[in-house]
C-alpha cells in the first residue's frame, strides 16, 4: 500500500485531497522563493513565505502522521527561522541545499501521486549549509 492508499484509509477522502492541492501548490512555488532570497530586495518577503510554506507543510503532515514530511519540514523551518534574524541575502551554499530539499519535496509530491512509499530523505539535506556569505 502506498502512502496515498494509506492517508485515504485513515482520513477523510476530502481531508487527503485538500492536502494534496495544497501541498502541489506550496512545492510549486518553493523554487522561485529560494531564488529570490539572493535578491535584496524581496529577500525578507521571500523568507517569512518561505517559512510559512514549511510550517503550513510541517502542520499538516505532523496531523496526517506523514512523519519523514514532518520532521524534514520542522528541520528546514528551524533554519529558516535562522535566515529570517539575518536579514541579508545568503550564500549559493544555502540555496542550493534549499534547493535539493525543494528537490525533495517535489519527488515527495510524485510519490504522493502515484501511490508509492515516500522516498527515503537524503543525508545530505541534513547537513546544514554555512548560512553566511
């Protein structure tokens, strides 16, 4: 059984679908906020949404025992509660690791839609990147 089987087998069908919408929306728009946290100009916008995605991610897959989506989602949003206190740009290191996890998160979303187990998280997503520039 794969994990959408199994959240539809615990959950009210609406209830998985709702997520599953909002979960497409919020993996499509990671990449683009990433990259504008080079931008000094929308950096602080593209930050508090970007931590916004992860806690709303964090939220919802902590209510429907999703817990490798969870616990990446808690691990990212501590760092991102980090870039939010420097208020500058940050370095190619640290968006490129947002970038992989996004990376994950849309594999995450595939696994969804085809009713696989979810992929097992990358090591490397959990080593944090030197947040200075």
């Amino acid at each position: 059984m794969g994990v959408r089987s199994e959240l539809e087998a615990n959950f009210d069908f609406d209830l998985v679908d709702e997520f599953l919408d909002h979960y497409a929306m919020m993996v499509e728009s990671m990449e683009i906020m990433i990259l504008d946290l080079s931008k000094p100009n929308v950096y602080e916008r593209s930050v508090n949404e970007l931590f916004r995605v992860f806690h709303n991610i964090k939220s919802a897959s902590g209510f429907l025992k999703i817990v490798p989506m969870t616990k990446l989602s808690a691990f990212v949003e501590n760092e991102l509660e980090d870039l939010r206190a420097m208020d500058k740009p940050v370095s190619d290191e640290t968006i490129n690791w947002l970038l992989s996890v996004s990376d994950m998160y849309a594999q995450w979303q595939e696994d969804l839609k085809l009713d696989n187990e979810l992929s097992k998280i990358k090591y490397s997503l959990l080593k944090i990147p030197d947040l200075e520039k």
